[in-house]
C-alpha cells in the first residue's frame, strides 16, 4: 500500500511539519478548518485507526496530546476537537490513518460537527452496553 501520506512520511511529497519522531508525522492539513489544523499520521502504513497496531496507535495519540497542546500556546486556542474518520461512510478520504487536530477559537461557529442527541428513553442501553461487550 503506497497513498499520498506514505509518500508524506516518507518525504517524497513535501509537507508542512509540525513534529516528527520515529513512529508518527505531523503536518498541517491543506485544508485548514481551523487555523493550525494539524494531521498526525503513523509512519507505518495502517488504512484507520480500526486496523492500527496498538504501538502506533499509542504514538499517535502521544503525539496528538503534543500537537493540541501547542496549538493552545501559541494561537491561544481555547478548545481542540480531535476525530478521526474511519472508512468512506464516516467521511474518510484518505486511506492512511491520520487523526485531526482542529484547534477551536470560540468563535468558529461554521464549523458544525453535527451531533444530534436522540431520545433514548425508550432504548435499552444497558443490553446494547452487554451486547457490545461481548464483542470487546
Ligand atoms: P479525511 O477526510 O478525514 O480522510 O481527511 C483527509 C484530510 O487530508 C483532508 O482534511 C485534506 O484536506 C487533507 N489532505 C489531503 N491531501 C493533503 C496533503 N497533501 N497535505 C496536507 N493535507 C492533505
């Protein structure tokens, strides 16, 4: 497997690196929801993070916790959403595992990720929590 965020870590399409070390790359998303929209990605190829090695995954969240950080420094973020799409029907588009790091700044209201809450009073959660267990 060889996708635009293999060549990305691999360095043989530039980017705009915000940290690097031997396991994860960050770099700020072309698109820039946000000011300071930053991607992490692991070096090793995995399509999401349903498919991620545990080592990786733990590097890549490390290196998240970094990145959000930093963007609170220094544009004085005052949130950050961190999401990761996995698969085309959650909105994936790139088949690397990458996760987003958009910093908020209070007033970014177009910026509507959608949650709707249902009424749940009339599911049975505690079954759905048993049924999903079993799978764990
Ligand atoms: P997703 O839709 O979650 O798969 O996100 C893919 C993200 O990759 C989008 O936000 C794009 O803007 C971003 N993207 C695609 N190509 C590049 C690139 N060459 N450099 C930086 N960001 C990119």
């Amino acid at each position: 497997m060889d996708d635009i965020f293999c060549k990305i870590a691999r360095g043989d399409i530039p980017s705009c690196k915000v940290y690097e070390d031997e396991y994860v790359l960050a770099f700020l998303d072309l698109g820039q929801v946000t000011k300071g929209h930053t991607l992490v990605i692991p070096k090793k190829h995995s399509t999401n993070i349903l498919d991620c090695d545990e080592e990786y995954l733990g590097h890549v969240f490390k290196a998240a916790q970094k990145v959000a950080n930093a963007l609170i420094k220094t544009y004085g973020a005052t949130g950050v959403n961190i999401l990761s799409n996995a698969n085309e029907s959650a909105g994936q588009s790139v088949f690397h595992f990458h996760v987003h790091i958009i910093p908020r700044y209070g007033n970014d209201e177009y910026l509507e990720l959608g949650f709707k809450e249902h009424d749940t009073s009339n599911m049975d959660l505690k079954a759905m929590a048993e049924e999903i267990a079993k799978n764990i």
